[in-house]
C-alpha cells in the first residue's frame, strides 16, 4: 500500500511536469517563429532606404531583446524545474529505500 502509494504519487508528479515542459516547448516554438518572421523582415528591410533601414533595424533589435530576455526566464524555468524533480526522485528514492 505504502508503495503504490508513492508510485502513484510520482506518477502525479511525473504528468504534471510533463505537462508543463509540454508548455514550455510549445513557448519555445512560438519563440522560433517569432524570430524566423523577424528574420524575413529583416531581409525585406535590406531593399529599403539606408534610413528607414536604420529606423527597422532599431525595431528589430528591440524585439530581438525582447525574445532573448523571454528565452531566459523560459530557461531558469525549465532548470528549476529540473532542479525540482531530481530533488523530488531523491525523496521518493529514500522513501522505498526506507519502506524496503
């Protein structure tokens, strides 16, 4: 009884975190998207005037930073995350230890 349920609690656990890493890849392919549009833009921006390049490369590179900065807390999530779930087999691991 004691086993199953820990088993049954870390298969819990296991969806949850699946799911939510199921999220964040769904974020990080919208990201990609983003900056292969803004990568398309970019190049139409080329056959522009050398001031409105000027004035879309600003744009862009706001946007650019934009991303990278979501990016980032996209990655600290993911390294909590994993941070929590090695922490999380860790108690589960002594607790069948100790059961056993």
């Amino acid at each position: 009884p004691f086993l199953r349920l820990l088993e049954a609690q870390l298969q819990d656990e296991r969806k949850e975190h699946e799911e939510e890493l199921e999220a964040l890849k769904n974020q990080v392919d919208a990201m990609k998207e983003e900056l292969e549009k803004q990568k398309q833009a970019f190049l139409q921006t080329l056959q522009l005037s050398p001031e409105a390049q000027v004035k879309l490369g600003l744009q862009q590179e706001i946007t650019a930073s934009s991303v990278f900065q979501d990016l980032k807390v996209l990655l600290e999530k993911l390294e909590r995350n994993e941070k929590k779930l090695k922490k999380q087999l860790k108690i589960y691991m002594k607790k069948v230890q100790d059961f056993e």
